[in-house]
C-alpha cells in the first residue's frame, strides 16, 4: 500500500507541476463559468420548468468543454514517460504493473475531480445572491455530479489506453478523442434517424450520455448507466494494463 500511495503521490505531483494543466484548468474554469451564465441568461428569458442544475448539466459548451478536456488530462500518463525514457527505470523498480497503470489513472480522475470542484461555487453563489434554489432539492446535484463522475472515470480510462498505445501525447490525444467522439455521437442516433425502432431507440438511449445526464440532472438515478460505466471503465483499464505490461517485451 505505501509504494502504491507513493506512486499516487508521484503522479499528482506530475500533473500540478506542469504549465500546461494550469493552462487547461484556467481555460476550463472560464468555459464552465460562461456556461452558467448562458444558462441562467436563457432561464431569465421567460418561464420555464428546467432547473438551472438541468440547463448547466445540458448545453453545447458543458459537453464541448468535458469532451475536450478528458484527452488533455491523459495524453501524457503513459506517452511522456515513453518519450522521455523514464518508463524503464519505473518498470524495472520493484512496484507492480498494475499499481503504476492505476496509481495514473486515479491521478487523472483526481484531477478531473479539481477541476470540477469550482462548478459547485457557482450555484452557491447563484442561491446567495437570489435566494433560489438552484436544483429544487438535493437529487439533482447528487444525480449530476455522480453521472459527471461516472462518465469521467470511464472516457478517462480510454484516455490511459490511448496514452499506454504511443510514444506521442498528440497521437494520444487524437486517438482517445475519437473513441470519446464516437461513443458520444453513438447516443444521438436516435436524433438524426428519422424512422427509428423502439428497440434501436432503447438502445441508443442505453449509451447515450446525453440521456444519462438529462435524466440525473433531473434527480433520476438509474442503476443502468452506473453498471455500464463502471463495467465498462473496468474492462478499458484491464486493457491498459496488458497493453501496458506488453512493453516489457517492446523495450
């Protein structure tokens, strides 16, 4: 346990130590920020039944930002270590493989847990200076940030495969990009699809993240997409590692 915290701690000493994720957390914070007031600003418009949580959880810029975001967090885990050669003495020190590849991954869900801390402020703030409640009652918040979570911990582990894959963050970058794209676009099939069956509708719903978020936004927990996260992050980072393991033989 004390060489996996140190390899944890070395990790996240990794991540804040370096310019470009300040840059990432700075430009993100502004993302999210205009993201809010384009919601309430929508909301002041007129009379509406959606929840500011629901209109913040639910906009072009929160799932440009969190998509682009998840391949930036990830690109260097493995592939700057390859680059720069300091993966063999990390390979041949007495730590085991599994404990590095996890010991990045929780580094990078804990990162992208600080970046959205600062999101919280906003409807805090939102409440003192209207004295409404932002979500209506406390599902909404724990519905988003729990599905925020999910899918963060899951497209994250497709980032540490694309990482574990290449020497090159740029090539890691684009590869866990276009898986996330995909998977994403997958669940909005339904919406381009003019003649779609309840079965095909079922489906895409069944990956779609928009739906997921729409519904935890709203209170609504489903164990469904908590099954299909955790599994599916399970079996990506169970990939990582044997891809991970096999550089042995490459080195």
């Amino acid at each position: 346990m004390l060489t996996f915290l140190t390899l944890l701690n070395r990790e996240i000493r990794a991540f804040f130590l370096s310019p470009v994720a300040w840059v990432v957390l700075f430009f993100f914070l502004l993302l999210t920020g205009f993201n809010f007031y384009a919601g309430v600003a929508a909301l002041n418009r007129g009379p509406s039944e959606v929840t500011v949580v629901e209109a913040f959880f639910n906009t072009v810029f929160f799932w440009f930002g969190f998509i682009l975001v998840l391949p930036l967090i990830t690109m260097r885990l493995f592939s700057e270590e390859y680059k720069m050669g300091t993966i063999e003495p990390l390979m041949t020190a007495p730590v085991r493989d599994s404990q590095v590849v996890l010991a990045k991954y929780l580094a990078a869900v804990f990162f992208f847990i600080v970046l959205w801390l600062p999101s919280l402020l906003y409807f805090v703030i939102f409440q003192q200076i209207t004295r409404v409640e932002a979500g209506g009652a406390a599902g909404p918040y724990i519905g988003a940030y729990a599905m925020l979570l999910l899918m963060g911990m899951f497209y994250l582990a497709i980032g540490c495969l694309a990482s574990a894959m290449t020497r090159n963050q740029i090539i890691a970058a684009v590869m866990s990009f276009s898986i996330i794209a995909l998977l994403f676009f997958m669940g909005l099939l339904s919406f381009f699809i003019l003649s779609v069956t309840p079965a095909l509708r079922e489906l895409t719903a069944y990956f779609s993240a928009i739906e997921h978020m729409s519904e935890a936004s709203r209170g609504f927990f489903d164990t469904r997409p908590l099954v299909f996260y955790l599994s599916l992050t399970a079996f990506t980072l169970f990939l990582t590692f044997h891809v991970f393991q096999s550089r042995r033989w490459w080195s």
